[in-house]
C-alpha cells in the first residue's frame, strides 16, 4: 500500500503524570510505569485492575493487538487489501464456533466479566486516542491509513489460532514419507519417542495428501506480512526452558524458578510484562498482550512459569467423497452432507468477496481432493469450548497456595504445557496440563480414515495429567522433551509419539545434578548456556574417520567442547558443515542402503533433510548413523570420503559468505540476529532505517540458550523473555523483555531492552510498591467518566 505519509523517529517525551477520563470503571485506577517500561497496575476491585490492563496493553501495543484480531477474526482484506483474502478465509474456518455461555464457564466463573473489563480498557484507549490521532495512535495506522476497531469480549474468546498446537503437521510428514519411501526411511526424518516407538500407521488414504494438504492451515496459523520482510504474528515454532529448585538445593534457602520461553523473535516482542494489584489480587509476570492476566510469573505466594509439553490434540481425518456428489462423505455406513456456512469478506478497494467454509463432524475441511474421491479435515481439541489459548490462567494466576494452584490449572486447557510451581511455604512441583483426546487402539500418528472407526473416546485433563510433587532430587527441568514418568497410568490417553530433542535437558539436568545450592546469577547464566551436547555426541560417533581431505579441520572439531559462542569458529564450521552438506550426504546414503535412489530436488527428500527449521534436532542422524557399522573398514572409508567431500563444500560455502581469512571466521558473523519492524521497514524514510542494528549470537536449535536459525543462518527463534525469580523475596527477582516494552518506535521503551537481552542481563522485576515508587518514570490516572460496564 502506497503512502506519502512522513515519519518522525523522535522519543516521545512523557509527561511524569498523565490524566485520563475513560468509561468502563467504578473507581480510579493508578498505573505507575518504571523504569524498564513495566505497568504496576493498582486499582481498588479486581474488574477495574483488568480495565487498566487492557488500557496500558492497547497504549503500548495497540497496533500489535489490533492485528492480532484481524487476523483471527478474518478481518485483515477489510484493511489491507485483496491479498489477505486466503489469510481470512483460513482464520474464519478455526474460529470457535460453539456455544459462548459454556464456553465462558470452562475458564472461570467470572471470565467474562474479567474480559468485558480487559476489552473494556483496550477500546477505553482507542476512544482517547482517537481524539488526537496524529499524536496518541502508533504511526502504523498512519502509514497504512487505518484505523483501529472496537472490540467485543467474544473476539478473544473466538480466536484460536495464535496458540502452539500440534501434531497435524507431523501426521501430514510422516504419512507422506511412508507413502513415499517407507516406513524405515520415517526414521530418517523424525525421532520416535520413548526411543522403540513404532507408529500406529495405517494407510488411510494417503494417496489424497500432498506437501499443500495443510495450506488452509498454515494461512491460518501464519503471521501477517506487510513486506517481503516485516511480518506480526506469531508461528508455531516453539521451544522453551523452565527450571524449579528447592529450599535445600539452593543459595538463599528459598526456592527458585525459571522460565525462558522460545519463539519467533519479533518487534514487538509476543510478550508484555505488567503487574496487577487490587483486593485479592497481586500478580506480575509476563501474557500475551491481547489477553488479560498473568500466565507466567507470580503473587504473593505461588510463582509459576510453562513451556510447551508436546501432547497430541489435533488428527487429520480422510473420509471417502461420495461417487456422484462433491457434497457428501462417508460415515458409519451412510453418506453425510458437508456442512457449509457462507461468510462474507470486506476487501479494501474492491467488492465483498463472498466464500463457503466447509466442515465435517469433526472439524474444518482442509481439502476435497475430487480425482481421488477423498476429503480431508481436522478435528482439533482446541475448537472445543475452554480452548482459548493461556486463558486458562485467570483461575490460578492469584492462588493462594499450592493445593488451590492445581485446582485451578484443571481449567486450562490449551496449549498442552508442562507447569512448574514453586510456593513460599516451599512447596515445589510439576504439573502437565491440557486437555488430551482419548484415543481407542490408535495412537493418533497419523492421519485415519474418517469413517467413524477413529473416534474420541472422550478426553484426559487435570490431575489425571502427569505430575511430580516435591520430586525427590530437589528439582524438575522441562525443556519440551519426553517426560512422562514410566509408571504413569494414561487412562487411555495417546499423549504424542513427537518430542523435541533432549539436548538442552540434558545440559540442564547435569547442572542442576552437581549444583547442590543453586543461585540467582547461575540461573540467569545457564539461560544463555550455549553448549550443544548434541553435536559433541555426533562428532564422537564418528571418531573412527580420518577423512582424506581437511585432516586439521576435522580435528579441530573431534576436539571441540560443543561451545557454540558468537565468536567460535569451530561453531561456525561444524554447524555449517552438518545442516548444509553432511545431513544431506547421510540421507542419500541411509536411502541408498535401503535400495532408495531419490532425485535431489524432491519433496520426498527435503522433507528428511529439514534445512527449513530452526530447532535443529539431529536426532534422525543418529538413527541414520546406527545403520552404520563403524567397525567394518568398508564403512569406515566410505565415510572417509564423504566426509572430506562434505568439509570441503562446508569451507567454500563459509568463504563464499565470509571470506577467504579463516582467522576471521566466528560464528556470530553468520549467525545473527536482523530484528525488522513490520511496518516501517518497508519504507523509504528516516525513520525506517536502522532501528535495529544486526546482533552476533552464539547458539543454536539445540542450546539451553536457543538461537534457532532460518536457511540464511539470520537468528529467528529464542527467548526474547526470560525471567527468574528468587521466591518469597519478590523485589531480587529479575526479567527480561526485549526489544522492550513498548511497540510504538516513539517511546523511550520501544528498544531501551535490546542493550541489556544482547549482553544476557536483566532487569529487577519489582512487586513492593516502595521500590516501585523509587523506580517511578510515568504516573497514569483512569478517572471514571460514567458507571462501570459491570452493574
């Protein structure tokens, strides 16, 4: 979209105390913003507390949470034109479409009335806004000549598709690459976990998918571009760490927790930190800006922090489509009318585009393959009622202890997360949470015949889900892995055959074995530990190899610690050499012993070689590697040779990008962070250029410190939060939010961040409000302009 609009770069200078008349509230509401662009909200009942949240989210972040909406309401053609018609067609088929009374009940008893005040104080903001916008709305909306819209309660409630779910796109890779090369060659591409696992896979009719089968999905889920390269969104590229120490194992005596949660790293960053304060209420943590309440952080008495626990709740259903009628699919021995609900499409500069979303009874259609007679579409745990994504945290954030913290996590029901707790009583523990289909003789790995002989069995769900309880070695880490205990009875729960690698637990749970008083600064340390096990381990296994060219590179890297620092050059070798040119010699070979000849451009292969995610699990090269007997000297040569080929395209490869000087050779000048705003960097202005410069970082998919990478080694995923906090002693706890807290490029607090997440430092995350008013930069006054929203 064209625009003339010119834009000022300049700090917005504050005033130290603003007054601000607004509707939605009973009493006044204080916001004391600090130093580090944090919200310490205080307001005299716990409706007017999320009234001011919402208030301060939309003042920092409006555009943020305004796009948020769009896109999940199927709104964004209305304001950016025909191009993002596919993008709200996909949002409009995941919307919950079910009963809204039941639906408000399944978090809280008073959750709507929590997120009337929440939408409340966000359309409170623009109302003010909107009285001055070439002052008070973010450039954004200039430039792209758009205003913000008001929002209902419901349209939180509704959206579903900015949580991290899974495992349709692990059903769709594996059945393809069984139909495609085998069952054997499955191994190649994807880990099975616990190790021994055979899939469950029954040809379903498989010949109806392709690599596109997810396409609607995928719109569904993608971010929005505004640019070839600014985009604001989220993905479903997750990752994350979180760590609970007890008492006795630590420096203090008292408990302490961790949590650093990876995903896309983006200006703004997905999350906004803020502090809640009213009668029976006292929670400050980080959410997600577009919702109300805490889901990672603490009150009074419980701190809590999540990462991501890898349950099943999705599964793809192929059905038979009738012989004569595109309309109609089988099930249980009759043949069913394809619901369809005509919805129409506001579109910028042009006419209404009307279209037909399609469902089956178990979810959105994602295909109709009309050659094959088939139909595909997903049933999703997360379009039941209750689903909306960290929702659920409104009935836990103010616990008061840890027995009333596990009842109340029974009302969360996506996404599935591994939740650790510690309380001031020293209480600690781990609780897995979500709701979890109960499959009958399958295992849900891929997908099934949509005929009815794969259904539900109903779902598994709060304190049925795995848990520990003051586990005896003093602590519990999760960094996404396998972790469900042997003795654990599932009640028939299939939990997932797809795991994230182990290598960053593994780093963690060797420090938290030998540390027996565990402190704050380590904690802080070991989030930025860049030691990647994993390929230590892949190295060793191929100890026996003297290739026949780079002798003295390949010994540099037989003797390497796995360090993967910015300024590593063995870092910068080995990662380049593996992902890029040994990972793909090792598939054709693996496929060669099993009679496979692949052509290099296939689908079929790049899906094994994965080059385009950023985890970088090398899981699949061990199982490829134990197909190899490195005591036969006929292997041993023939990976002499590949190996010294493959070294050879890695070095020119890195004197292609770097030049010809190895001396000069670090990792952290490939592997860096390009942060991009997603809107002013798509102009030609003063103000779009260099608001962030490139950063250097260490790291990798499978370092605690994740700096997952795109196929330009450019740093995508990571943990732009972390936080850590010392429990019971509230004021030493310490976070960080980077780039800041703020979106607009305006604000002081748009960036102040960056400096401190690029040197692994923080910032005290204050709770008393004496040391909250030492840190005082900004005082904003809600003043109620009529009756509250509520009586």
């Amino acid at each position: 979209m064209e625009t003339q609009c010119k834009i000022s770069a300049q700090v917005e200078e504050h005033p130290d105390r603003q007054k601000v008349l607004i509707q939605g509230l009973e009493n006044p509401v204080e916001i004391i913003v600090d130093l580090w662009g944090v919200p310490h909200i205080y307001a005299s009942n716990k409706y007017d507390v999320y009234v001011g949240q919402g208030f301060q989210a939309a003042r920092d972040r409006l555009f943020q949470i305004d796009i948020w909406r769009r896109r999940g309401l199927g709104k964004l053609a209305a304001v950016l034109g025909s191009k993002y018609v596919d993008q709200d067609f996909a949002n409009r088929q995941f919307l919950f479409r079910g009963d809204q009374r039941t639906e408000w009940l399944s978090y809280a008893t008073d959750a709507k009335d929590i997120v009337s005040a929440f939408v409340s104080g966000i359309n409170a903001f623009i109302a003010w806004a909107l009285e001055s916008p070439e002052t008070r709305l973010p450039q954004e909306y200039a430039i792209l000549d758009m205003k913000p819209e008001i929002w209902n309660p419901e349209d939180i409630s509704k959206i579903r598709t900015h949580g991290l779910l899974s495992n349709a796109e692990q059903e769709l890779q594996r059945a393809l690459t069984i139909r495609d090369l085998g069952r054997e060659a499955e191994g190649f591409r994807s880990a099975q976990v616990p190790d021994g696992t055979r899939f469950d896979v029954e040809d379903a009719g498989f010949e109806a998918l392709d690599d596109q089968t997810l396409k609607v999905y995928w719109d569904a889920f993608a971010p929005v571009e505004f640019s070839n390269r600014g985009e604001i969104g989220e993905s479903e590229i997750s990752g994350s760490n979180n760590w609970v120490v007890a008492g006795d194992r630590t420096e203090t005596g008292r408990p302490l927790l961790a949590n650093d949660p990876h995903r896309v790293i983006s200006s703004p960053s997905l999350r906004y930190l803020a502090h809640l304060n009213a009668p029976g209420m006292n929670v400050i943590g980080a959410g997600e800006p577009h919702l109300p309440g805490i889901s990672i952080g603490h009150n009074e008495k419980v701190a809590f922090g999540l990462t991501i626990w890898g349950a099943d709740q999705e599964d793809i259903y192929i059905y038979d489509l009738h012989p004569d009628r595109d309309d109609q699919y089988y099930y249980n021995h009759s043949w069913e009318k394809i619901e369809v609900v005509e919805e129409s499409f506001a579109v910028r500069g042009a006419q209404d585009v009307v279209r037909e979303l399609q469902f089956t009874r178990h979810g959105p259609v994602l295909d109709i393959d009309v050659e094959n007679r088939k139909l595909v579409a997903l049933r999703a745990a997360w379009l039941e009622p209750g689903m909306s994504p960290y929702l659920g945290s409104l009935e836990f954030q103010s616990s008061e202890g840890a027995e009333e913290f596990r009842r109340g996590l029974r009302r969360w029901g996506a996404p599935t997360v591994n939740m650790n707790y510690a309380t001031t009583d020293g209480e600690i523990g781990w609780q897995a949470c979500g709701l979890i289909p109960k499959r009958n003789g399958w295992d849900g790995s891929a997908p099934v015949k949509g005929d009815g002989s794969f259904e539900w069995g109903g779902f598994v769900y709060g304190d049925d889900l795995p848990r520990d309880i003051n586990p005896g070695q003093g602590w519990f880490t999760t960094s996404n892995q396998f972790n469900i205990p042997e003795d654990y009875q599932s009640n028939g729960m299939t939990y997932s055959t797809d795991w994230a690698s182990d290598a960053r637990h593994e780093v963690l749970a060797e420090w938290l074995k030998e540390d027996t008083a565990v402190g704050l600064s380590k904690s802080i340390q070991m989030q930025s530990n860049v030691k990647n096990v994993h390929a230590v381990r892949l190295l060793a296994k191929l100890s026996k190899v003297q290739p026949n060219r780079h002798s003295d590179v390949w010994r540099e890297l037989q003797l390497w610690d796995g360090q993967e620092t910015a300024d590593s050059k063995t870092a910068l070798i080995y990662q380049v050499w593996e992902t890029r040119h040994f990972r793909p010699w090792l598939v054709d070979l693996a496929l060669s012993e099993l009679g496979l000849a692949v052509q290099e451009d296939s689908a079929a292969r790049k899906r094994l070689l994965r080059q385009e995610t950023p985890m970088a699990d090398i899981r699949p090269e061990f199982q490829m590697l134990a197909n190899f007997d490195f005591e036969e000297a006929d292997i041993v040569e023939i990976f002499n040779e590949g190996i010294g080929e493959t070294l050879s395209h890695a070095l020119h490869e890195i004197s292609q990008r770097l030049g010809q000087n190895q001396q000069d050779w670090v990792w952290g000048d490939l592997h860096q962070l390009k942060l991009i705003h997603p809107v002013l960097d798509s102009l030609d202005s003063d103000a779009s250029n260099n608001l962030f410069k490139p950063i250097k970082r260490g790291g990798s998919g499978d370092s605690v410190g994740m700096s997952g990478y795109d196929i330009d080694f450019n740093v995508v995923v990571g943990s732009s939060f972390r936080m850590n906090l010392d429990v019971g002693n509230w004021d030493e706890c310490v976070a960080i939010n980077m780039p800041g807290q703020s979106a607009d490029s305006r604000s002081q607090h748009f960036n102040d961040l960056l400096p401190l997440w690029n040197s692994d430092d923080v910032f005290p995350l204050l709770f008393s409000r004496e040391a909250i008013e030492e840190s005082a930069k900004l005082r904003i006054d809600l003043i109620p302009e009529s009756e509250s929203f509520y009586e």
